[in-house]
C-alpha cells in the first residue's frame, strides 16, 4: 500500500522509490517520450533525476510525483511540480510537468493527474501561480495545460537548449490561483 500524496478517481500521486528505476529507464529511453527532448535519457541520468525528485520533495513536500494506475498498481510515469531556476522573464517560479510511458497516452491520466496538481498547488501549498513549459512543437503537451484551464502567457527560447535545435522555441502557460475554477473535477 503506497502513501499517496494525492489521490485522482484513477491515478495515485507519490514519492519515488526503488522500483521506480526500471520503468522510468524504460520511459526516458523510448525515442518517442522525447520526442519533444535534445536527446534520450541513460539509466545514470534516470537514477540522479530521482535522487533530485526525493530530495526536491523532502525539501520542499512536493516534486514530479511518481504516478501509479490505481487500478493495476502500475507505475505509469510522473505528473507534479518543481521549482525551475534556468533564467528567463518568469523565473524562478513552480512548474508542472509530466512524462508517461507511451502505453499508457490517450487516457486523459495527464490532464487528470494535472489537474489535481493544481489543485493541491493552489489548495495546499498556498501558490499563487503555477506555470507549464513545452517546446512550440509539442502540441499534445499544450492541449494538457489548456485543457486543465491554463492559458498561453510568453514565448521564450530556452536557455539550456542548444541554439541551432528548434525545440529551444518554448512556449510558457500559466495559472493563476485567483482564476482558477477548483470545481472542474474535483478528485482531491
Ligand atoms: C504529453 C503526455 C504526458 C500526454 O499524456 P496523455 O495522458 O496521453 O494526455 P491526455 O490524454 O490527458 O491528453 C492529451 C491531449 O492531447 C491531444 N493530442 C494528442 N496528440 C496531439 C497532437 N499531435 N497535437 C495536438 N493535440 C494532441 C489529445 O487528443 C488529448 O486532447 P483531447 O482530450 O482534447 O483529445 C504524453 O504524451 C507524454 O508523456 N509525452 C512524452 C513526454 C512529454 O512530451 N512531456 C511533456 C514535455 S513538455
């Protein structure tokens, strides 16, 4: 039985632990997860991100949470917040993020554990804006920040891509505590 952070109808939000590595090895070696990324991800690499998510959550009680399909038990990828300090006109700020194992896109698991995000963003941690961040190119990862009721707030070019790669034309969305509509699915 997992301690979940945050409880959706079909997902369950948590710490990452031990078990974790394999399956997001797997998700951050796919050539489809990203896609929208520079490059792939080694299992080092996979292994340091984790480490930084534990501490990020002990820290400050939040991260890119690890996510489970509640009614398998299986890990799906991660939906949650982080602190983003690369420079920029909105930055430092809290953003959300999410990556999930291909197997499991076109169920709405983003926009549900997002939204939830939001919520315990807003409800819990007392912020008073959340923003999302995805290349131009990733459209499928903007159809989630407007569908769980962000809106388009600046583009940008990101600092910590290379120059001569077009994913460095990124696109910032935002939400506002003040505009947020708490009632749109309440799973919390
Ligand atoms: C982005 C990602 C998390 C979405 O997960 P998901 O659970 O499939 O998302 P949802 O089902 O909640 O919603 C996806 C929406 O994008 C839409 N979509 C899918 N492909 C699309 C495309 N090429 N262009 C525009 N919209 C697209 C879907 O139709 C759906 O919208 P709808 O419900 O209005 O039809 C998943 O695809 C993923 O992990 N991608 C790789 C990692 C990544 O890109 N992360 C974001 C980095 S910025």
């Amino acid at each position: 039985m997992s301690d979940y952070i945050i409880k959706t109808n079909r997902l369950g939000l948590r710490n990452w632990q031990v078990s974790d590595i394999k399956p997001t090895t797997k998700m951050n070696a796919d050539k489809a997860v990203r896609e929208f990324f520079p490059n792939t991800m080694s299992q080092l690499k996979t292994e340091s991100f984790i480490k930084n998510m534990q501490q990020h959550f002990t820290t400050y009680g939040y991260c890119y949470f690890a996510v489970d399909e509640l009614a398998t038990n299986e890990f799906i990828g991660f939906i949650g917040l982080s602190n983003q300090t690369f420079k920029s006109d909105f930055t430092p700020c809290v953003d959300i993020g999410w990556r999930l194992l291909s197997k499991f896109w076109g169920n709405g698991y983003a926009t549900e554990g997002a939204l939830a995000c939001i919520n315990f963003a807003f409800r819990t941690l007392k912020l008073k804006e959340v923003y999302a961040i995805a290349p131009e190119l990733n459209l499928k990862s903007q159809r989630v920040m407007q569908k769980i009721g962000m809106s388009k707030y600046i583009h940008f070019v990101h600092p910590k891509i290379d120059k001569n790669n077009p994913l460095k034309n990124c696109v910032a969305y935002r939400s506002l505590r003040s505009d947020h509509k708490f009632n749109r699915n309440d799973s919390l």
